[in-house]
C-alpha cells in the first residue's frame, strides 16, 4: 500500500453518548480491513478516518459502525453536515424536554420520599410519578445499557440503568407484595425517589453537555458563513449574478463596495483597499490593483474593481483555513471522561459483588434468602453513581460560574482542567496585545496654524484610505472648535500616493513620502527627522504638504493594551513560556514584542504557520495555550491544549476558543489558570470521598458486620447514605464560590 492510496476522510457519526461510544465506534473502524487509522472525536462527532479506497469504502465503514449500534453518515460534506446538526438540534431538543419533565416529576417525589412518607397512598403517589420518569424519560440509559452489554462493554448508563431499574423493581414489589417481609419480620419500604431523582440528575447533566458539544460545529459554521451565496460575474454579455457553486476557474467576477470577495483570484481591472485581517491579522487593510491576488472571505472597502477566479471550493485559501480548524478539532484524542473510565470496571465489580453477597447469605446463614436478596439490593443501592456522577460536574458548574462573575468565559471542563497544565503561551499581536485599531500617536506641524489644520481634516475626509479614519478622528478632537474643515475642490485620489486637493487656489496634498518627492515638494530636516524616527518605532508616516513646503508629518500606529505588559510579567513569574506570532512586518513586531517584555517572537506568519508552530511546540512536549482575537487565529486556536479568545474579537475566534476573555484583558489569563487549580483540586476531593464512600459502604451493605455485631444495612439506610454523599459533594463544590482567584 502505497501513500497515494491512502485517502484521509472526515464523516459525522451519529448515535454517541459517551467515551465508550466514541471508543466502540473507534474500535469498529479500525478493525475494517484498509483502514489504516481511526480517530472518533466525541466532542465534535467526528471520525476522521485513514484508508486505502481499494479494500476500503465509505460505504462498508457505514455498515460497520451501524451493526455496532451507531451510524456513519458518508453523503457529501454539505449534507452530511446538515443532516449531523439537524440530529444534533433534534437530540438536544429531545434532551431538553426530558429532563424538564425528569425535574417536574421527581421533585413531588423526592419531597414525600423524605418528609411525607406518612400521609396516605403516598408510596402509590410515589410510583405513579416515578414510573414515567423511569420508562418515558429515563428510557434512553436502558438501551443504551442493552447496546452496551450485548458489545460486553459497560458506561455511566449502565450504572444508572442498574442502580434505578433494581431500585424501581425493588420498591414496586414491596408496595404490592408487602407480606412477603412482613411475615418474615422484615419491614418494607419503597426507593422511587432514588430512582427519579437520579435520572433527572443525570438527564441535566446530558442536556448541558449537549449544549455545549453543539457550540463546537457553530465555529466551522460561522467561517462557511464568510463566503458569499451568489456573487455577480460577467461573462462578455453583461453581468449577472449567480450562485458561488457555479464559479469555475476564469470566470470574470465584479466586487463592489463593502462586498465579500468569494474566491481566490487575481485583479484585473480597477483598484480598492481589502481588508485581509481574517488572513494576516494586520489591522491596516491592503491596496489591490491590477495583477494584486485577492483572497475569499476578505472584505472589500470602497473601491470597486474586477478579479479572474483562480481557485474556487475546497482550494480557496478560506476552505483551507475551514480545513486546518477540523482537522486540529478532530485530531485531539476523544474525551475520556474519568467517570466513564472507572464505569467500565466498577459496575461489573459491583454487579459481581450483589451476585456473591447474594449467594454467600444462601450459603453461610439461615433464613439466608431473605438476608441475601436485602443485601444483594442493598449493594446496588448503595453503588448508586449519585455521587461519582455529582463529583466532577458541579465542581465544573460552580468553576465557570466563578470565572463568568471575573470576567472569564469557560466552554467546557476539559480546558478548566487544562489550563493548570499549561507552560507555553503564544500570544497573538494585534487586538490581543495591542489594541487591534491604529491611532494617531504624533503630529509634527512645520506651520501650525487653525486653517492648515482644517485643510488637512477635509482631505483626509475625503480620502477613502482606511489610515485616514485615524488622522481623521485626531483632527476632528483638535479643531472641534475650529469649525471642522475645509470647503475644498478639485479633490483627486492619487493610488498608491495619496489624495490632493484645493482651497483658495493652491493645492494641498497628503499621502506618503513618495508623492512629495515626485512633485519637488521640499521636507525640512527637522520634520525629515522626525519622520525618521517615527518609521525607526515601525510607525506608518503620512505627510501633508501644500506645493512647496511639507507641513506636518503624522505617526500612525497600533498602541499596545495598557494591561498587557504586567499580564506578561505575571504568566513569566509563574514559569510559562510567552511567545508573540504575529502576520505584522517584522519591525513592527521587534518593537511590541519588546515593549511588552516578550523575549520570542515571530513576525509575517500566515493562518496555517501559527498552527503548526504551536504542533511543533506540542512535539516538544509542552502545553501549548493560544490566546487571539481574529479569523486568522482560529486555526492555532483549534489546535492548541488550550485556546483563549478576546471577548472584542471576531465571532469565530469565540466560537473556536475554549475560553474567553470578556474584557480582552490579558491579566485574566492568570486568574483562569488559578481557577483551574483550585476547579481541579475540588474535583479530585469530590472524587476522593465518593469513592471512600462506595469503598465503605458497598462492603457494609453486603454484610461484613453482620457476623461481629449483628448488624446489616437496611436498604433505606443506604438510600439515605448515598443522599449524604451526593450532599456532601455538592457542599464541597459550593465552597469554590468563596475562594480567591487573583
């Protein structure tokens, strides 16, 4: 097998619940003869799938992973991704509804369980309201239960299809068959709040997850959503408008003001500025004219022009960027969550242990039956996943809770409990360090006077250049006072120079260095130095000159975040590794990167550059945290351990980013990586005492005191206990909200 033959193919898979799922359907693929790797991202519901087409098809691998239960949607990538959110929209609905109607049903009967045992038909009040829970709303752990053992696998649904199904039967024998105990002295007493009330639990905790596995496809969906539906061609008749899926190679495409650019190609004909942020991450848009490559997904300003189609569909450099972000999504290993892990061994373990308890009373002791069947329940009882369930979810619930009241957006407990890992920071530059707008910073005046100033706002008014916002928004501050500007005429845009124009006779012009020089415009040499020095601090130098003399120079630049040099300081002191990338010139970026105190940067990297320079550095071995704000982050934002996003940034970063900063204030990195160690330390006590409590109680249950002190767990006792467990799980989750995270 050759590596031309090898095909790398992604396909949405359909049906997973949980880290067994994502592991069967793994497990399944990758037994497939041709099929040389396999990876099932249980976060995004992706198989990604390595195979050679001559023993392998798309269509064998679909019929694999549905004998094992699941399915493999293999239609092309539009449909396939629509028919995987459509399932995914009516799942989390489904969920949605159960466990609303879980919470509604269980509450009455966990507050007659606990408080009203007394009052009359209260245990058949019990069993009507928790029979719906049980076999309507709770059906979904059953059959999964059932797929799961007929495969000799178990999960969280299997200790919660046990633990509520023997608990259910349990009580519905006694509330019918009560003799049957009390003719042997025993009193017997009903469980279907501990049946209930666990399935609305767990059904919360599914909808939640849900919800934000869903958050994890709107990224991709947002940066398609950056192509235009239908662009406007001309084909030598005229110019029409038609869909994107029918530009070929050569077509001939017209892009007018404020317009997305569709696909790569070449200008042609006219000239504008394109905003190529989601590319470069340079804030400062870029001229085009004839011969000038254009990209899709970038944005037109307020020239008009005409481009050549060279690269459309998957080819364009916008789809590659879509193909980066799935592959580094889809590449990470499935989520393994620990509860899942421990499931696989603990609930045979304690379905074995009910088995022996229950044939070791039969053996050992008279009246052993009865004894047996009591401790046999009591066992499974007490190994209610209540607790083990509760451990790491509401120490996650109250974690992002605390991080949304400092400012901190957290999307999942994989990257809280991530961020305490962490090493090796890589900071985007602009809008992340820097402020992600450029402003003026200096204005040297040869002849400063109220009508010289005037004169320079009204040009800059008119002029379409995007650095001309700046000059403007400066002037407007200093001559507010002054009336504004000039009433000027003659007006004319010089491309690539400039714009001139005139008032009261005489020509005024601003723009670059260069259209002086082509007009013998003399530049004395203090402003010549000054000039100098600005371009030294990598500032973009606009002059103003009249037909003579050069009147004042103008130092543009993108300033550096007030917070950002001490939130650099603070992640060094605490051992991390910072390093700036940025798509800025490399001057540009010497000077930030000095001023902010980072001592490794690097300067012109392109989308797909920053993504595998932060693979290199996982290579290496170190945690790698990305933190950007723009379109052009999202790939190495995908592919990071953990990925920040500024809360001023673009919608895909967000999307993308496992954590975001509301305020885009760098200092709260360190305040998320404390809250990480502090949401995991709570995690791991969590864990801790509900183990030490299946640990105790399971063997209590089955009976071991039974022969030293005549004592055997009643299975009420039990229920209770596994009530204190969960209360005190929740109680120790609760006191994160206390802590201090700065």
């Amino acid at each position: 097998m050759t590596d031309q033959q090898i095909k790398k193919q992604t396909f949405p898979v359909l049906g997973m619940s949980c880290a067994a799922c994502a592991a069967r359907v793994n497990k399944t693929l990758s037994r497939q003869e041709g099929v040389c790797s396999a990876n099932v991202n249980l976060a995004t519901a992706i198989a990604t799938v390595e195979y050679d087409p001559s023993l392998c098809s798309p269509e064998m691998m679909k019929q694999a992973v549905q004998n094992a239960g699941f399915d493999l949607l293999i239609d092309t990538a539009k449909e396939a991704e629509k028919e995987a959110e459509d399932t995914h929209a009516a799942h989390y609905r489904q969920l949605k509804f159960r466990t609303i109607w879980a919470i509604i049903l269980s509450l009455p009967v966990a507050i007659i369980g606990m408080f009203f045992m007394d009052m009359p038909y209260a245990n058949y009040i019990m069993w009507i309201l928790s029979t719906p829970v049980v076999f309507w709303l709770g059906s979904g752990f059953y059959v999964n239960a059932w797929k799961l053992l007929k495969h000799r696998s178990a999960n969280m649904d299997t200790l919660v299809a046990n633990s509520t199904g023997i608990a259910y039967l349990f009580s519905l024998f006694n509330l019918f068959f009560p003799d049957f105990w009390l003719s042997r002295g025993v009193t017997p007493h009903v469980y279907f709040e501990a049946a209930s009330v666990i399935i609305a639990f767990i059904l919360l905790g599914r909808t939640l997850e849900e919800r934000a596995k869903g958050n994890t496809s709107a990224a991709i969906r947002k940066l398609m959503g950056l192509q235009p539906r239908t662009v406007i061609i001309d084909d030598g008749t005229g110019e029409r408008e038609v869909s994107i899926d029918q530009i070929v190679p050569g077509n001939m495409i017209v892009v007018k003001p404020g317009e997305r650019i569709a696909v790569d190609g070449t200008v042609t004909e006219g000239s504008s500025f394109i905003d190529e942020s989601m590319l470069s991450g340079e804030p400062i848009p870029v001229c085009k004219s004839a011969g000038a490559k254009v990209y899709a997904g970038t944005i037109n300003q307020k020239g008009s022009f005409r481009f050549r189609a060279e690269k459309v569909g998957a080819d364009t450099m916008l789809s590659h960027i879509i193909h980066l972000v799935q592959e580094a999504q889809g590449s990470k290993a499935p989520v393994q969550q620990l509860v899942d892990k421990i499931a696989a061994v603990f609930v045979p373990a304690i379905m074995t242990m009910a088995v022996l308890t229950f044939i070791a009373w039969i053996v050992l002791a008279e009246n052993g039956f009865t004894h047996g069947l009591l401790a046999a329940v009591t066992v499974l009882i007490i190994a209610c996943p209540c607790a083990l369930g509760l451990a790491t979810p509401t120490a996650i619930m109250v974690g992002i809770g605390k991080g949304a009241e400092n400012g901190i957006l957290i999307k999942d407990a994989e990257s809280l409990e991530m961020a305490k890992k962490i090493d090796t920071i890589v900071l985007d530059k602009t809008g992340t360090i820097t402020e992600g707008k450029p402003v003026v910073t200096d204005i040297v005046w040869e002849a400063e006077n109220a009508d010289i100033q005037r004169i320079f706002l009204g040009l800059e008014k008119h002029s379409e250049h995007p650095l001309a916002t700046a000059v403007v928004q400066a002037l407007s501050q200093a001559n507010a006072d002054n009336g504004g500007d000039c009433l000027l005429t003659g007006f004319e845009s010089i491309t690539g120079k400039g714009v001139k124009a005139s008032w009261n006779g005489k020509t005024y012009y601003a723009g670059n260095r260069r259209m002086l020089a082509e007009r013998g415009i003399t530049i004395s040499p203090a402003l010549s130095e000054k000039a100098e020095a600005f371009a030294q601090e990598a500032k973009t130098v606009i002059w103003f000159a009249d037909e003579q003399q050069a009147l004042a120079t103008c130092a543009i630049a993108d300033r550096i975040k007030e917070t950002s040099k001490k939130a650099i300081a603070e992640l060094q002191q605490r051992g991390i590794s910072v390093v700036m990338l940025t798509g800025d010139n490399e001057q540009t970026a010497r000077r930030i990167a000095a001023e902010a105190g980072i001592a490794e940067f690097r300067a012109e990297v392109l989308p797909q550059q920053k993504s595998e320079y932060i693979k290199q550095l996982q290579a290496e071995g170190k945690h790698v945290a990305m933190v950007g704000d723009g379109i052009n982050d999202s790939a190495a934002l995908a592919q990071a351990d953990l990925s920040i996003a500024m809360g001023q940034g673009s919608d895909i970063a967000m999307d993308v980013a496992k954590m975001t900063i509301i305020s885009s204030d760098l200092t709260k990195i360190s305040e998320a990586i404390r809250l990480s160690t502090l949401t995991v330390r709570t995690i791991r006590e969590n864990l801790f005492w509900a183990f030490i409590y299946n640990l105790t109680g399971i063997p209590v249950a089955a009976g071991v005191l039974y022969p030293f002190t005549g004592f055997l767990l009643n299975p009420m006792i039990a229920g209770a206990a596994m009530a204190f467990s969960s209360v005190s799980v929740v109680t120790n989750s609760l006191r994160l909200r206390m802590k201090r995270i700065r």
